[in-house]
C-alpha cells in the first residue's frame, strides 16, 4: 500500500506516492488549480489510485492541522473557512491530513535532514512568499491561532518614518527577486538565466546582496529572541549554493558590527530541497495516524 501526498505551491502542485519509509515510487508535478474549491477537489480526487491507503497534504495558510480547517490562506481563498481534511475524507473514504507547507518542510527536516538533532531551530522558505516555523525544545511551536512562526507577515518600512509599510513576505520573497533581476537586466523571468545574470554581472551581484542582507537581518533579530542552533533555508531558491554563502557572509558582517555575544546559529540549506514539503507531509501523517 502507498500514500499519497500532495504539495501544493503557488504554481505547481507536487505530488508523489511513497511507502511508509518515506521512499517514493513515483512523483510529478501539475499546474494548481486556483479556480474554484470544486475544481481543486476534482485534481485532489484525479490523484489518487486502487493502491493508495491515505492522502497527506501540504498547503499554505494557517491551518488547525488536527481538525483540517483553514483559516486564513491567500493563494486559494476559496478554501478559506473549510475543514480540507473532513470534505476530502467525505470524496475519496481515505483518511486526510492537512498541515502548513513551511511545518511540512519542517517535519521533513525533523524526520530525515538538517533538524535531526537540534535543540532550537528556525525554518525560513523562500519561495512566492516567506514561511517559517519555529524549533523549541525540538517541537514545533504552533500557537494558539496557528501564526506562530509566521514570519512572512512581520511588518517593515517602507520609508524613515514608518508611515509607509510592506511585509517580510511580499517585499523579500523569492519570486520577487527573481522577477525584479530580470526586468532590471531585461532577462527572463526564471531562476537559473536570473542566477547566471547574478553571477556574471557585478551590478546584479549587488542587487541580490542586499536581498540577502535583508534575510540575513531577519536571522539576526530572530535568533536574540529565539536562541538559534540552526537555521535552514528552504524553497527551489535554496538549491542555488550562491544564495547561502552570500546570507551567510552577509550574517557574519552584521554580527562583525553589532556583535553582543559570541553565539553564532549555523544557517545551511535545506537538506531534502524540493522533498521537504512531500516527506513532512507524510511524516506528519505516520505521526497523526500513529502508524510511524
């Protein structure tokens, strides 16, 4: 028997069918549905197969991940106030979990990557905009109404005066900076031209050091309320080896100018790269399930 488990991102759904050791036998990606709730229920239900035992899903927003209901999500607002979990349940009579993609990513590190043996961590995931989920004590803080390690929404300025405001998220996501490069150097909008351009051109090179100025600045206000051991990088972007050595470097030049303690949280990349919404997902469904 498998599992099916489904990530869905905000431009493909990915999807894959493992055994309970958490090794796939096949996986694949579709365009997701942003429709309308019938027609995203209809791609969840297309996917599943005679040999499939269970469904684990990944999916952004604030979620109650023991009931399945969504509370807020703005990628597909016509989930908005459902209980997934029950009304997939009711369509395809398989047991369902639904967890936050960023504590999916988590759990997948928790299970088989970067968080195995640490105490305090952070998960940031670059992606069409900012997760995070948060490590104390080797749990997974959720919070009362599931904001808790939402980083994305944390408030900046816009301007000296703080009248104008954006958050972390939107201003500082990875589809921004991709599409920012390349309509500055005229470019396509995709990841690997928009990192050839960021190696090649000296200019640019700046451009996306101060982006990852702006990550590494996160890092360092989050650790002195945190107490870091390690922070993982998650999201496509994170593949991209430039990327950490630069918010790294840039970490390092921040603590080299306002340093108050010589603690320093390892930050790294994510260890299960595009897997580690899929695998938490499952993981997260063994533990619910309790057949881990």
């Amino acid at each position: 028997m498998l599992y099916l488990v489904i990530d869905v991102g905000g431009t493909y759904t990915k999807y894959g069918y493992y055994n309970h050791n958490g090794v796939v036998k096949m996986k694949s990606k579709i365009k997701t549905v942003k429709t309308n709730i019938d027609d995203f229920y209809h791609m969840m239900t297309s996917l599943v197969k005679e040999d499939v035992c269970g469904i684990a899903l990944s999916m952004p927003g604030l979620i109650d991940s023991q009931t399945g209901y969504v509370h807020a999500i703005s990628l597909l607002p016509f989930l908005q106030g459902h209980y997934v979990k029950k009304e997939i349940e009711a369509l395809t009579q398989l047991p369902v979990t639904v967890e936050n993609d960023a504590k999916c990513a988590t759990l997948g590190e928790i299970w088989k990557g970067r968080f195995r043996n640490i105490r305090n961590g952070l998960f940031l995931v670059l992606g069409s905009g900012i997760g995070g989920t948060i490590i104390i004590n080797r749990e997974i803080v959720r919070g009362p109404r599931f904001k808790a390690g939402e980083i994305g929404s944390i408030l900046m300025p816009l301007d000296e005066h703080y009248q104008k405001m954006t958050n972390f998220g939107k201003n500082n996501n990875a589809n921004s900076l991709i599409l920012q490069i390349s309509q500055k150097y005229h470019c396509k909008d995709d990841g690997q031209t928009v990192f050839h351009i960021i190696k090649e051109n000296q200019e640019a090179y700046h451009d996306f050091k101060r982006y990852c100025r702006q990550i590494a600045f996160m890092i360092y206000n989050l650790d002195y309320i945190l107490d870091l051991d390690v922070v993982v990088i998650g999201g496509g972007i994170s593949e991209q080896k430039i990327l950490i050595s630069t918010i790294q470097q840039e970490y390092l030049q921040l603590r080299q100018e306002y340093e108050e303690d010589d603690h320093r949280p390892q930050i790294t990349d994510c260890y299960l790269h595009n897997d580690a919404n899929l695998l938490g997902a499952l993981y997260f469904y063994l533990k619910s399930t309790h057949t881990l």
